[in-house]
C-alpha cells in the first residue's frame, strides 16, 4: 500500500511539474514583448540576435530559466523563429567570427541599444549581476561603440524597467536618447503612464489601460512630426494642436464639455487642431459635448488636410449656437482654411447630436472639400437643418444607417 501511494505521489509531482512548464511557456506567449526591433528584422539578422540572447542568459549563470522567459518573451513578438532549444544550441557553438558576424549586424541595424538593455535584463534574471556578467557586458558594450556615459544611460533605462517606475523611466526622456526611447517601446509600455516618448520629432502619451489624463486643463503641443494619445480619459478639457504633421487619437474618451463665451464664439473646445496634415480619430468616444457659439463644434479643424475618424462613437453632442442663431457651426465638426482633400469616417455611431439655428449642419460643417467619404455608419436622432452642409458634397456614402434624423443636405 504504501508503494503504490508513493508511486502515486510520484505520478502526481510529475504531472504538476509538467503543468508548470505549461505555465512557463504560456506566460511567455501571453506576455510578449510588442514592438521589439528584432521583430522587424529579416530571418538571418533576427537568429543571430536570438543566439547572442542566449549566450548572455547562460554566461556565469547556474540556473538561466529566469533569463530564458524573457528571451521567450522576445521571441513571441516575432514571426516563425526556431525553438528555443535551438538558439541555445547555436549559442553553445559560438565563435569569435559569429560574435563578430553579430556587431557588425547590429551596428548596420541599429539594434546596439536594444541589444545592450536586454543584455543588461537578462543578467539581473536570478537578482543582481555577478562581477563576470558586469565585466561581460562593459566589454561587449566597448566592442558596440558605447563610452561610460552610454553604458551608465543605458543601465539607468534598464534599471527603471526592472523597477516598473514610470516617473523615473519619465525623467529620462530627452532628445539625445529618442532612438533609445523608440526601441524600448515594448517594454515601456507595460509599465509607463503619461509621456512616453518625447522627440524632436515625436510625442507620445500613453497608459496601458484606460485612465484619467495626467495634463492640465489644457494639452498644447506644436511644431513636431506626430503626436499620439492612447488610452486617456478627457473631462472638460481641451486638446490644442498646432503646425504637426500627424495627430492620432487611440482608444480615448471626451465627456461632459460645456464651453462658451460671451460672444458666442468658442476657442477652446474639445480638440482644436490648424495646420495639420493628417488626423485619425481610432476607436474613441465623445459623449455629453455641448459648445455654444457660431464658427464652430466640439471638433474644430483649421487648415486640416486629411481626417480619418474610424470605429468611433459620437453621443450628445449638442451646440444651440446662438449670438443671433445665424450659422455657420457644425454640431460634431467645424472645419475652415484651406481646402480638405479628404474625410474619410468609417463604422461610426452618432447619436441624439444636434445644432441650433439657421442653415446649419448637425454633423460636419465644411466650406470647400474636395473628397468625403462616410461608409458602414449610423446616425440616430441627429437634428439640424441638415446633416452635412452644402459644400460637403458630392458626398461618397455606403451602407450608412440614418434614424429619424435630418435631411443629409439642404433641399
């Protein structure tokens, strides 16, 4: 009796460690390391990362599963790579050529950084690096062009992503390091919330999951390539964009707007965006918006060249317009300036939105358009004089839904 209990026990130990195998590879698959570098490399360049990969988790390390989570991790971002057994093989035939093979490819591919900070992960895999893994990585960071003050900024980067600490990750962004901030993406964005990347060239906030804007009252940005904002939550506060090439708007939501002034003529409204080339709107909602004032909308675009608004909501959106009910407003969006080339709103909702006065355009007002497309949208309960004003057509229209709603154009 008490063998077969024993075998039994056996049986089960093994099943379980079996079942926590599972739980290692699974957690590496659910959790992969998005946006990599190495997941945008061709085969050859992306195998001999992997290797180098291995040869760190196992350098001077007696137990290196910790490290080859990670390298797992990476791997997931990746397309059709080879098992991790067989990167490991590899890395047990290394050579000083292959080792030389591997700089001269991350150099030509700007994979150096990427390479350094993951190199720098992987040590810390079983808790502080040893003496040889330090002397390790100083030299293979000598042989990758880093001075100290390189290898001292990048160290503070990894540092920060081993200790999850947004603030401090935040208060290394600058300019000089933007091709370190761009890398590193795939990892930031597991832990950072507010400013992730900050450039010359480039803005980006973002949160993991849906939450409260970290800003003022007021978001002003200007004079830079392309602005994104993931993930934000905006109560009554204003987004304000000037001379960028690239706005996007991901996954956020814009509630309970009441603006005015004593005119009639607002300013500072949902967003207000002049002289940009393209702006998409993806996946957001806007909801309880009501602007009082002629010349404009919750969305006012000045001088705005392309606008793309995909998988969005609209709902009470209302401007009653006043200062003497003669319109030119639109009830959701405002555009002047130069000519639009083109609009594009693509499975979109709008619901119970509105504009008050004469001649005016419920959802889009618009002086000169050159090319409008609305396709797979609903719109509910949307009163105005018209839908869309006079020079928004010819429209291009397929699959729209309209519900006790205005005319689409003056008759």
């Amino acid at each position: 009796m008490t063998d077969e209990i024993t075998e039994m026990a056996s049986s089960v130990t093994s099943k379980v460690e079996a079942v926590r195998r599972f739980f290692a590879d699974s957690k590496a698959k659910n959790h992969p390391i998005k946006e990599h570098p190495v997941s945008k490399q061709e085969e050859y360049v992306r195998d001999l990362y992997l290797e180098m990969l291995c040869v760190v988790s196992q350098y001077q390390n007696g137990n290196p599963e910790n490290a080859f989570i990670l390298v797992k991790r990476i791997m997931a971002s990746c397309d059709e790579t080879q098992s991790l057994q067989e990167y490991i093989k590899r890395s047990l035939e290394i050579t000083q050529e292959r080792i030389a093979e591997f700089i001269k490819q991350c150099k030509d591919n700007e994979l150096c950084e990427i390479f350094m900070v993951d190199s720098m992960l992987l040590s810390c895999s079983n808790g502080s690096p040893n003496i040889m893994q330090v002397l390790f990585l100083t030299e293979f960071g000598d042989m990758l062009g880093f001075d100290k003050d390189k290898m001292v900024e990048l160290s503070k980067f990894a540092l920060t992503i081993l200790k999850q600490d947004s603030e401090e990750y935040q208060s290394l962004l600058k300019q000089e390091n933007a091709y370190v901030q761009v890398n590193l993406l795939g990892y930031a964005k597991e832990f950072v919330s507010g400013l992730l990347i900050f450039t010359e060239k480039k803005i980006y906030y973002y949160t993991k999951e849906l939450s409260n804007h970290p800003f003022e009252k007021e978001l002003n940005l200007s004079n830079v390539d392309e602005v994104i904002i993931e993930n934000f939550t905006f109560a009554n506060d204003t987004i304000v964009i000037n001379d960028v090439k690239k706005l996007q708007i991901i996954n956020c939501v814009f509630r309970d707007y009441e603006k005015k002034n004593n005119f009639g003529y607002c300013e500072k409204l949902v967003i207000n965006a002049r002289n940009v080339d393209l702006i998409i709107i993806d996946r957001s909602i806007f909801k309880y918006c009501i602007c009082r004032g002629k010349g404009t909308a919750p969305l006012r675009l000045i001088s705005v060249t392309n606008l793309i608004i995909k998988d969005s909501r609209f709902d009470n959106i209302q401007n009653p317009v006043g200062y003497y009910d003669s319109c030119t407003s639109g009830g959701v969006l405002y555009f002047s300036g130069h000519s639009m080339s083109e609009i594009l709103i693509d499975h979109c909702e709008f619901n119970n939105c509105s504009v008050g006065g004469d001649n005016c355009a419920a959802i889009i007002y618009k002086k000169s358009l050159k090319n409008a497309r609305i396709n797979y949208s609903l719109f509910s309960r949307c009163k105005g004089s018209y839908l869309f004003g006079d020079y928004v057509f010819p429209l291009q229209e397929e699959h729209n839904q309209y519900v006790d709603c205005a005319p689409t154009k003056k008759r």
